[in-house]
C-alpha cells in the first residue's frame, strides 16, 4: 500500500504531515518561504539536526532526507504529548538544561564552526537593544481605531519601562556596550527553545522540536528567550533553575560573568516578547485564531516580568 499522509494542525508558517508507510512513521514537513521573509528555514534546520545527531545528542528528531526546490524534509516522527506550562516538573527543566549544556560541549563546537548564527542573532549590549528597539517603534502603527486597547498599552504603558531599561544600559561606558562578545563566549543556541517545543514520550525522556533559526548566539538571550516564551511561559521559580544551570554546570568560561549579562538583558527581552505578543494588532498583522484579549494580557505578563527585573 502507499504511505497516507495526514495534515497536522499547528504549523503556524510550516506545513506538516504525518507520513504512515505500514508500520512506519514519519514527519514530512514543508517549511515557509516568501519574498518578504526568503530566510532559508530548510537548510538550517538540517543543518541543526545534522550537527546533533553526529554529536551522539538524540533529544531531537532523527533528519532523514530533504528536497531543497519544494522545502521540504523528511523527519523522524516523535511520538509524545504537548508539556503545558502548568504540567512543567524540575526534572523536566532539569532535561532541558542538559540537552542545551551538550550541545555546548566542548569536543562538539568545533564541528559546529560552519553553522550559521540564529535569526536575530546579537552579541553587544548594543545590538541587543538595537533589535528590540526596532519591535518597538513598529508598534506605534497600532491603529487607537481599530485596537484601542492595545494601542493604549503600546503607546503609553509599555515605553515608559523601556525607557527606563534603555537609560540604564546607555549609562554604562560606551565600550561595554560595544564590546562584541568573543567567540569562545557564544552559544548554540537551538532558538524558539521552550517546552512549547517539546514532547513527552511514553518513556518521559523529554524530546524537543523546531529547530529552523538554530545556530549561534549570546547564551544570554538563549536562556531568557527560554525562560520567557509567551507559549510556554516558565514559572518563576523553575525559570531560576533553569538559568543557574544553564549558566553555570556548563563549559562558560565566566558563569559570573553570563549570570550578570544576563540580568541587564533578560528584561530586554521580556519586553521584547512584550512586542511579538502585539505582532497581530499591527496593520496586516494575523489575528486570525487567536484572541486578542489573550495576547493582550500575554504582553502585560511580559512587561509586568519586565518591571520586575529592573
């Protein structure tokens, strides 16, 4: 008999499919492409995977083949079930920091010298501010008309907090904040990182997902993005084990020094989030399926996060 495939929901820009070949199963995925946004999710997703699998690191899917003219790849299909934010144990964070430790390792990063670095990738304070600055000055094109709510908390409550962030980072000398953080100081980062990203198999050995804007990055902003996505938003108390092991049971040369980096820019990108969750009031923006009531009260939790850091 021929395979069947099945369209799975939740592909948000990426098409997915269940592939069932007797009793095989795989994932076929066609990753997005548009003269707007031509990044080339594909290839660094492979090339991510790749990387992992000749590394010995089995917590993410086995990469089978790929047609780069119809963006498509065929994957290893992960059986398991989505870890709610509320269902989310310290032995789950405890997984999750182990996986993104042997990725750093030592003896695996000199393989990885050819992949490139993630989407949005920054490594100055400068830079950091610059990306976030940018999501910041888009959201003025909310429409008080169309979404008054939300364009009262962009114009009005959410500046104020990022002024003050602002201010505090430019207070430092000019050389620290352009000071470009040296390669041996750099993570891999498998970026989009969360338990929104991941599966629960029968066995509990935690399995993570998505892997299309992976690469290089500040460990900084890779350890708040994971602590603060909005889809899958960590507990406090779990978000601090994260960060103290990530930052420190890992090959960083200076733990101290990336605990302290990473206190001046987690709220950057709690405010950051912050702007994504306001993504579809923006002209053209897609609401479609989501509430906007929800993602509302998603970007006061970032920035009521935000003021807490400072």
């Amino acid at each position: 008999m021929p395979p069947t495939l099945t369209l799975l929901p939740g592909g948000r820009n990426n098409r997915v499919w269940k592939v069932e070949a007797g009793a095989r199963h795989y994932l076929l995925k066609q990753y997005f492409w548009s003269r707007d946004d031509p990044r080339d999710r594909l290839g660094q997703e492979w090339s991510f995977l790749t990387f992992l699998r000749q590394s010995g690191i089995t917590a993410a899917p086995e990469p089978l083949a790929f047609d780069a003219p119809s963006r498509c790849a065929l994957l290893e299909f992960v059986e398991g079930t989505d870890i709610p934010p509320e269902d989310v144990t310290t032995e789950d964070v405890h997984q999750a920091s182990q996986f993104f430790l042997a990725i750093q390792e030592h003896r695996h990063r000199e393989d990885a010298r050819r992949l490139p670095n993630v989407s949005e990738a920054c490594f100055s304070l400068t830079e950091h501010l610059r990306v976030t600055e940018g999501r910041m000055v888009r959201l003025q094109q909310i429409s008080p008309s169309d979404w008054p709510e939300a364009a009262a908390f962009a114009h009005s409550e959410l500046p104020p907090a990022w002024g003050e962030l602002v201010k505090k980072i430019r207070s430092l000398p000019q050389s620290v904040r352009e000071a470009v953080l040296p390669d041996d100081e750099r993570c891999l980062s498998p970026s989009d990182f969360g338990f929104h990203n991941a599966l629960r198999p029968p066995s509990g050995t935690l399995r993570f997902l998505d892997f299309e804007y992976a690469g290089w990055d500040d460990p900084a902003k890779t350890v708040a993005d994971f602590c603060n996505q909005p889809d899958g938003l960590l507990a406090m108390p779990l978000a601090r084990i994260f960060r103290e092991a990530a930052c420190t049971d890992g090959p960083f040369r200076f733990p101290e020094r990336l605990l302290a980096r990473l206190a001046l820019l987690e709220p950057v990108y709690q405010i950051k989030w912050a702007c994504i969750c306001l993504n579809g009031f923006l002209p053209g923006g897609r609401m479609a399926g989501r509430r906007p009531d929800a993602q509302l009260a998603r970007a006061r939790e970032m920035l009521a996060r935000a003021q807490s850091s400072l």
